[in-house]
C-alpha cells in the first residue's frame, strides 16, 4: 500500500480494501487507550526491574529494596502503580507483603520484550 497527497496536501490511502480490513478488526478507542496506559506503566526502567525480578521470583519490598539500591517508600510507590494496573498481586504472610507478577500474560510481556532487545542487539 502506498500514500499519497491529494491537492489538499492530506494524504490518501492507495488501498482502501486494507484500509477497510484493518479498520474492522481495530479495538475499541478505550481498549487503545488502556493499551497505550500499559506500555507508559511498563516505559519506566525501575517498575521494568520490579517487573523483572518478580518474573523470578516472589519478593517483598524489602527484597526489591536492598535488590535495586532503592528506598522501601520509593518501592512501595511503583508497586502501587503496578498493582493498580493489574501486573502484579500481593499476598500477606503475617506482616509482610510478598509481591508475584499478576499473571502469565506479564511474564510474556516481559519475556518478548527482552526477546526483541537481544534481536536489536544482533
């Protein structure tokens, strides 16, 4: 498929049975929306190493802490980002909180995500 400008100076599109097709299959504004939300969530490199060492293994904040040089009231405030967007579930013992990742679906992000670096990186 290719673009053109018309003499308005917008372009226009070459195929517009592609155009079409896609335009069916398009998610809802909302669900865009969310998704744009998720990869902002994911865009910051400290909830990225949450991210990750939750993928290895449940820890508490404490743990994520002393693991990334960070203060608990600093980790605290990303993992309640996380949380609230639903990649990560907490589980009491006691008084401590031990934080997993929400689901697989988390893990497969993180894990195409690092599949695809390794790829740039040649």
């Amino acid at each position: 498929m290719s673009v053109k400008s018309d003499q308005s100076g917008e372009a226009s599109a070459q195929d517009p049975a592609a155009i079409k097709r896609i335009q069916d299959r398009m998610p809802a504004e909302e669900m865009i929306t969310d998704m744009a939300e998720l990869f902002k969530i994911l865009g910051d490199p400290t909830r990225a190493k949450i991210l990750f060492a939750l993928e290895k293994e449940e820890l508490c904040v404490g743990d994520i802490a002393g693991l990334l040089g960070m203060s608990q009231s600093a980790i605290s405030h990303q993992l309640r980002s996380l949380k609230q967007n639903r990649l990560l579930r907490a589980r009491r013992d006691g008084k401590q909180v031990f934080y997993t990742l929400h689901d697989q679906h988390v893990s497969q992000l993180i894990d195409a995500a690092i599949e695809h670096i390794l790829e740039m990186w040649g």
